[in-house]
C-alpha cells in the first residue's frame, strides 16, 4: 500500500510539472507583437491612442466590474481596458 502511495505521488507531481510546462510552452508561442507576428495595443496604451492607431474596433463591449473593464473585439485579437488603459491583449486562434 505504501508504495501505491509513493507511486501516485510521483505521477501526480510529473502531472503537474508537465502542465507547467504545457502552460508556458503556450505563453512562448504566442506569435510576437511586430511585423513578422500580430501587431497589436500594448499594455498602457490609452483608448484614443490604440483607436488612432488600429482603427475602429469591430465590437465594443460596455464596461463590466469594479474597476471598470471594457472589452475591444479586433479581427484576430480582444484588448481588455482597464478605466482608460490597456491591461492585456489576448490573441483568438
């Protein structure tokens, strides 16, 4: 019986240290922000700036929560605000 349980802890910690890896294998491929990958809004940018920038978004969603989040549907990516300020970009696959 002790070695079942030395057995399962082994395999769940290889477990979970390969769905690390899994996760940050997928952040690594995320394709570059520039004109060989997806140009896209930067973290900080202000509203005006990522409109004159990459035009008029194709959907706006209103803002949601405390702090107010507001969400930009591009074609191949949503940019999450933060009040004004970009707070992340998600690219859609």
């Amino acid at each position: 019986m002790r070695r079942a349980l030395i057995l399962i802890s082994v395999l769940l910690a290889a477990d979970a240290q390969a769905g690390s890896l899994l996760l940050i294998d997928a952040i690594r491929a995320e394709p570059p922000n520039n004109s060989a990958g997806i140009l896209r809004p930067r973290r900080g940018s202000d509203m005006q700036s990522v409109q004159t920038r990459f035009g008029e978004p194709l959907r706006k969603a209103p803002a949601v929560g405390k702090p107010p989040i507001t969400r930009w549907y591009y074609g191949d990516y949503i940019v999450y605000f933060e009040y004004n300020k970009v707070l992340d970009t998600v690219i859609l696959r």
